[in-house]
C-alpha cells in the first residue's frame, strides 16, 4: 500500500472534500458509509473511486488494471491511500491545484455568487474519467442526485472489474467494451429505464472506436459541445456537465433545473430563448473564463437551500 498527506493549508482556498464529491459533479467516488449523496456529511470518511494508470495525463478512463485510490480529511491534511504513487492522482481528480482564492476574486460583483461562494468555501471541481463521466450525465436525465449514484455504483457492481485492496473488493467502472456487451433488457432490471438504449449505443460507439468524449477536449468550447450530442442521450446540458467535469472546459455553464430557476428569479436578461444563447449570455455574467466554477457554486447553493 502507498500512502501519502497533502496539507490543507498548502491548497490556494483550501480543499472541503464533502462538497466536492457529493454536490453533483461526480458519481464515480463511494463514501466508506454507504450514505453518499444523503445529504449527511461525515467529517473523516474515506473516499474511494478506481482509476486507469492514464490518470495523470488528461483522461483517466478505467482500465482493467486500475488503481484504488482512498481519501479522507484527517488533523488538517487529505490523507490518501493507493494501490500506486498517488498523489499526482489525486492532485489532476480533485483539482488541487486551482487557485481557488485567485477563480473567486476573479468573478463578477454578483450578490448571489458572493453568497454561494461563502457558504461554500473550499469545493473544487472535478477531474473525472471522461467516459464515465458521460455515462454518469447521461443517466442523470430527470434524476436526483442520490438516485444517478445508485446506478452508476450499480453498473459499477454488475459490468466493472474488481479490484482487492486492503481486505476489501472495490469495483472500476465499467469499460466501454464490457458495458457494450450489456442488453437493455438487463439495464432496465438494474433500473435505468429509458436510458438504457442511450448507455448501451455510447458504449458501443466509444469500444468500436466511432467516438471518444475525449476526443473533444482538443477542439474549441462550442464545437466540444457539439461533437459530444454525437452521442446517443446526450443533448446540450449533459454535454456541457461533461466538458466542466472531465474536460477541463472551465467555461461551460450546463443549464439544468437549478439554473434555470436561477435565470429567472436572478439574472432574466440572460434568457435568450435557446440554450446555446442563454448558456453564453449567462457564462458572460458569470465571468466567462471560470463561469463553470460560478455554476457549480449556485447550482449546489440552490439545491441544498444554504
């Protein structure tokens, strides 16, 4: 086992690891409880997700040899455990690296986005695997946060190689390959319901090599965004959760319930009536460059009623 601290007070803005993990960016991480995604923080609970040996390089899409990663906030500092030297790992997954202080000084005078940012102190984006993050948003569709969970942990369990490390069995997501083996028959059982047919095609077009997520983190925002609709299931806002959570596009701003409900209570000159001009007459509001990180701040800020 390896195992490795980073002090907290080294991380420009410092690091709150429970609302990074559990504020609707990431399904991919399991909380040692159980109780992910109940709303129910628990102050130094490990963190686990299984990531490719890519990790590093940009895209960390599981691999069948993958590498267990834990993390917990212990006295001060993330504490990590791994099946592998993992602190650059964990640095690219959680973002450690951001500025956070510098992202926030750098938004726009907007009362709203003072408010989420102060109630919210330390949450980072996330750096997922690009194809199970699509995965993820694509069963995100009319969903509650704790219920996508569920089924990605769950094609996890049924489709995912496991993995033994320290006395426990932890399960990678699935790869493009064995989740296209999957009938829809048996997706519907394991409760995706009309998605199925979305996840089984994706996986099917990423295996055979028609498309990868990745392929659009080279490409401009817009064109990422459309390249991305290519894929079955995925309309402009999934495409968009994809982009600000895996690709590295800090710009994208993904108009989902809460957002919309935001436009129209705080910023109604933004709707422009198609997603395209409101999602960017809204990024403009929010401070262009960073606006994903101003979206993930009032996204969470809204849905937990802080």
């Amino acid at each position: 086992m390896e195992t490795g601290t980073i002090p907290i007070d080294e991380l420009a803005g410092g690091l709150d690891l429970y609302r990074t993990l559990e504020s609707g960016q990431s399904y991919l991480w399991r909380r040692d409880d159980g109780e992910m995604y109940t709303d129910t923080p628990a102050p130094g609970a490990w963190y686990s997700t299984v990531v490719g040996s890519d990790a590093v390089s940009g895209d960390s899409d599981a691999a069948s040899a993958g590498d267990v990663i834990r993390v917990r906030i212990r006295a001060g500092d993330l504490e990590w455990e791994s099946t592998t030297d993992a602190e650059p790992i964990v640095r690219r997954l959680l973002r450690l690296d951001d500025d956070l202080e510098a992202i926030v000084a750098a938004g726009p005078d907007d009362p709203l986005l003072h408010e989420a940012y102060e109630a919210h102190r330390g949450m980072r984006l996330v750096a997922d695997p690009s194809f199970g993050c699509l995965i993820s948003f694509i069963c995100s569709a009319q969903m509650r946060v704790g219920r996508i969970h569920t089924m990605v942990s769950t094609l996890a369990t049924e489709y995912g190689d496991e993995i033994d490390f320290d006395g426990e069995t932890y399960h990678a997501f699935p790869t493009p390959e064995r989740l296209a083996t999957a009938t829809e028959a048996e997706l519907r059982e394991l409760g995706l319901g009309y998605r199925a047919p979305y996840v089984v095609r994706t996986a099917e077009m990423v295996a055979t090599g028609e498309a990868h997520p990745a392929e659009a983190r080279d490409l401009t925002y817009e064109d990422a965004r459309e390249y991305l609709t290519r894929f079955v299931g995925v309309g402009d806002k999934v495409a968009d959760c994809v982009l600000l959570f895996s690709l590295d596009f800090d710009e994208a701003v993904p108009l989902d319930t809460w957002l919309k409900s935001a436009i129209e209570e705080y910023y109604p000159d933004c709707d422009r009536g198609t997603y395209a001009d409101t999602s960017r007459a809204l990024r403009e509001r929010l401070g262009g460059e960073y606006a994903g990180y101003a979206q993930t701040y009032v996204f969470h800020h809204l849905r937990t009623g802080a």
